[in-house]
C-alpha cells in the first residue's frame, strides 16, 4: 500500500508527509534529549573517557545495548564510541560465541562454525560488530572473539586447535598481557569470560570444570576450507556452581575494579591483568576460584 500510495501521490504532498514525519523525530529527540532519556555517542564517550579509557588501550566489552536505555544509532554509536576514544592504536574486542547456554549441549547438535558466516549469539552489539569491515575473529568452534584496531590480528590469530578455549594463545589470556581492560555495560560478573583464565593458567586445577568429553568439531576456514580440531568444553554441572558476582566486592576492595553509568545501564571496568594475578595468587594461597570466592 506504502508504495502504490508513493506512486499515485503527487511529489508535494509526499515531500511534505516525510517533511512532517522529520519535524516529528526531531521533536520527538528534542523532548528525550530535554528529559534526559536519550543517549548519544558523545555522551557514551564523555562516560568513557571519564572511567579512564584512553587512545592504545585495549579493551574486551561484554553489553547489553537494552539496558542503557535508547541509543541514538543503536548498536553503531556504543562501538564507534569505543573506537574514538581508544584511538588508531587502540583495539576493541567482543565475544562473538556460536551459541546459547552450556557449549556441552551447544556441540552435541554438531554445528558447524564458519568463521566468516556463523553469526555471534552474544547480543545485537556484538554481531553489528562482527559484521563491521576490518574486523578479524578467532578461528573457534565455542569461544570465538572479534577484534578491531592496533592488536587485532596478533589477539586472534592462534585460538584455532587450543584444547582449551581460555589459555595462553587464547584472546582472553592476550588481553592480560596488553594490560587492556574488560568493560561490563548493563551486565554483571556473569558475563566475564576472563574468570576462565585462571583455570587454564595453574597446572592442575582442583575442580574437574572441563567435561571428560572431547569434541571433535568442524569449522570453515576464510577460505571456505573445512578443518576440524578438538576441544574440551565446561561441564554444565560446574557451570551452575559458578558464583560470580561474589567477586564484586573482592575486586573493589582490591582496586582493580571500578563502577559508572551509561545512560540507564549499570557499568563496571576491570583491569584484566590485575585481575588475572589477583586470581592466581589467591587460588595459590587461599584456595579462591570461581566456585570457592572465600577460598577453602
């Protein structure tokens, strides 16, 4: 009907119909704006900035874009703010996981992971970003990241074939040894990947987290090659014991983690390093992890 109704309609009166609808939005910003609901790139960077975020750093974002209320250009003003703000040398990252839930019942449906094609199930910002030209992706069945900027090619560059998704060549362990930081918008410790570093640090950690399972996957290459590689997964009776958000406190108390607001959305910052020696050193003496945050 839209496009008969464009057909038959003179030019005027449908210049002014798209005329009135624009003097409609604008109007409709100028009250959000005027009421304080309306969040914009530049007040995302303003936030950023004042959290500490500065040009060559790397940062790994885990968000909620609903959280924060409406966004003036969506999923594109939260990552272009970020890119900003951390500059030609800095680098973002997002996960970019293949599935919902446990990864256990995730590859027991024997998917398929294409590096180029399988889109990231982690939230609206996280596949835009995916999508965005320049971006590179770890070659992973579970745990695939993105990145973009100064670092992206070396943070991605050695996930394929890693029996275990959170090591040394892993993006999250890379992360560390930039010093870059983790930001949490709209979401809590539930979403930071960056805990299982720990576990693939110390030789033989205590909790049997990895399910005796090995899964021999399948993944298409940027080429369009098929390979495959094995790979242990998280054991979902483990998973459920995690106690993440007890860590809050802890970290706080230890420095390395701070609190602020993005428009209606809950955020905090995390140095990855701090945290992942803090972790270490803690496990080490009094026995903390992700299922025991007093220690044992």
């Amino acid at each position: 009907m839209r496009k008969f109704l464009l057909y038959i309609l003179p030019k005027s009166i449908i210049d002014f119909y798209k005329n009135s609808k624009k003097r409609q939005r604008l109007k409709l910003r100028e009250q959000l704006i005027s009421e304080n609901k309306i969040v914009t790139k530049e007040n995302i960077i303003n936030q950023l900035e004042s959290i500490g975020i500065n040009k060559g750093d790397s940062i790994l974002l885990h968000s909620s874009l609903s959280k924060i209320g409406f966004v003036e250009n969506g999923p594109h003003a939260l990552i272009n703010a970020f890119i900003d703000v951390i500059g030609s040398k800095g680098t973002l990252m997002m996960p970019a996981f293949p599935g919902m839930g446990f990864n256990y019942d995730f590859l027991k449906t024997n998917p398929v992971f294409d590096i180029k094609h399988t889109p990231s199930k982690m939230g609206i910002v996280t596949e835009e970003f995916r999508k965005m030209k320049n971006v590179k992706r770890s070659f992973h069945p579970t745990d695939s990241v993105c990145a973009l900027g100064f670092h992206a090619e070396d943070i991605t560059n050695s996930h394929f074939n890693q029996l275990t998704p959170y090591n040394i060549n892993s993006p999250f362990f890379k992360l560390c040894q930039l010093n870059g930081k983790i930001v949490l918008i709209g979401v809590d410790l539930n979403s930071l990947t960056n805990f299982h570093t720990l576990e693939d640090a110390v030789e033989n950690f205590k909790f049997p987290i990895y399910h005796k399972e090995l899964f021999q996957t399948q993944l298409v290459d940027e080429n369009g090659v098929m390979k495959t590689m094995q790979t242990k997964v998280h054991n979902p009776e483990w998973s459920k014991k995690r106690k993440c958000n007890d860590f809050i406190k802890l970290f706080e108390k230890s420095g390395f983690l701070k609190h602020f607001i993005i428009g209606n959305a809950h955020c905090m910052i995390i140095n990855a390093r701090e945290m992942h020696f803090w972790m270490i050193e803690n496990y080490n003496s009094k026995g903390v992890s992700l299922y025991t945050p007093q220690g044992s």
